[in-house]
C-alpha cells in the first residue's frame, strides 16, 4: 500500500491472518491486501496477481533474466517475489509504510536487499519522476490502494504519464482496477490519455472483482497464435496459466 503523505493521515497498522496453508495481509481492516502459499512462498496465489504478469505475452522468454521489474505498493510481496526469486529480473519495489516492508520480511519470505532487489520506502508519485529512471523499467506493477481497498490512490492521466516515461521501448505497464469506489471506464480514459487506445489491453475481471489493464509504451497488434505460442512457452517455463488468460484478455480497441 502506497500513498501520498499528509499529516492528517496515520499510517494503518499491519496485521496477518492464516485460512488454512494460505496467509494473508491485512492494512487495519479484514480486507485482504496480498497472500501467500505458505509450502510455496514464491508462486503467486491470488489470480488477479498472476494476471499482472501478462507482459510476459508481449517478450520473447529467453530474454526475461535480463529485464528489470519495479512494483509500486508492495503489499505482500507476491510479484516482488516471482520477479526476483523465479524470473531471475533485477527487481525494485517502492512502499510508503515501513511496516509492510518489516512484516514481508518476517512472514512473507521476502529476501533481503542486493544485487538484484532493492526496495525503497517512500510516496510512489514521487519517486517514479526521478529522472536516472527514465527508459529503465520492462515491467511496472501499480497495485496502489488506500487501506479500505476503497478505490485506487493514483488514478489519473499525470501519474500514467509518469509511468509511461519510466518504461523501455517494449516496456509494460500492468494495473490492478479495483474497489468499491472506483470507476473503471474513468481509469480507462486516464490510460487512454496516457499511453493511447491502441496500447491497452483488458482482462474480464476475476470473480472478486479485480479488472487487470495492460499499458504498452509501443502499441503492437501481435496474431492470436502469436499469443498462444507465446502463453505456452511462458506456461511451460514458469507455471502461469497463461493460456487461460487469452480467454478472457483482449485488446480494448479493436484492430484493423
């Protein structure tokens, strides 16, 4: 969870739960912000989570180790984790609760800084205009909500303009629209200004009601095969259900 600072707002006090093999993180509320598989602490449990990694569809996999990866809201770690433990990428997190960070640590198997993981505790909107960012990241995570999982906290054309600048030539955004208060054809047009129609992608929303979006920082109309071959190989590698996402992932403008 990530958030810009005002001196009216405290921080919410982290808390876990366990149902079962599966523990869950919690900002101040039962809502549930971030789980993970106790036996299998780097695969990714939720599937609104495993559909964030869909860029993976738009790169050749054989060039994924060498990428870098930045999520924005750590939560509790699940793509901080894959990136780093599973595609082997050079991975970077921006938190704004140092709390997260201490509990992802302690329960959620997130390793420690080095060579190829850094995180950093400060306010997202802020951090991402640093211009040494600039054309490095391949993959940007946003996953940004207040504690009541009420509606996103950046929302709007300026922030995913910033993220658009952050990303590489084949770069992608992936962003989770969620919450009671959110609209999502209003998160859309926010997209839309930012990054154009033609780069947007779209999942259904899963049963819990999470709508994954995918931003390319270079719009291309790759054959359906194309993106079969593609979840294949990615299913194969890495145990995504990347088939089952053509299903229900498609672009938001049509294609010629």
């Amino acid at each position: 969870m990530t958030r810009k600072k005002s001196a009216s707002i405290e921080l919410p006090e982290v808390s876990i739960s366990e149902d079962g093999e599966v523990r869950h993180l919690h900002l101040g509320t039962p809502w549930i912000q971030g789980s993970m598989r106790v036996d299998e602490p780097y695969a990714i449990e939720l599937e609104y989570v495993q559909r964030m990694l869909a860029w993976l569809l738009f790169v050749p996999p054989e060039s994924v180790s060498k990428r870098r990866a930045l999520q924005l809201g750590l939560g509790a770690g699940a793509i901080t984790k894959f990136c780093h433990k599973v595609l082997r990428m050079h991975t970077s997190v921006i938190e704004l609760n140092p709390q997260v960070l201490a509990v992802c640590r302690a329960w959620f198997k997130l390793p420690p800084d080095g060579p190829r993981l850094t995180v950093v505790l400060g306010d997202a909107a802020e951090q991402i205009r640093r211009p040494e960012l600039a054309g490095t990241v391949d993959f940007l995570a946003v996953d940004l909500y207040d504690h009541e999982a009420a509606a996103p906290v950046l929302d709007n054309a300026d922030f995913y303009d910033d993220c658009r600048r952050l990303l590489t030539d084949d770069g992608c955004l992936t962003v989770n629209l969620f919450g009671r208060a959110s609209s999502y054809e209003r998160s859309l047009a926010s997209l839309s200004a930012a990054f154009g129609e033609q780069a947007l992608w779209a999942f259904k929303p899963t049963r819990e009601g999470n709508t994954v979006v995918l931003a390319q920082r270079t719009p291309t109309a790759p054959k359906r095969a194309e993106l079969m071959a593609r979840a294949e190989a990615v299913q194969a590698r890495w145990d995504l259900p990347a088939t089952k996402w053509l299903r229900v992932f498609k672009p938001v403008a049509p294609r010629p």
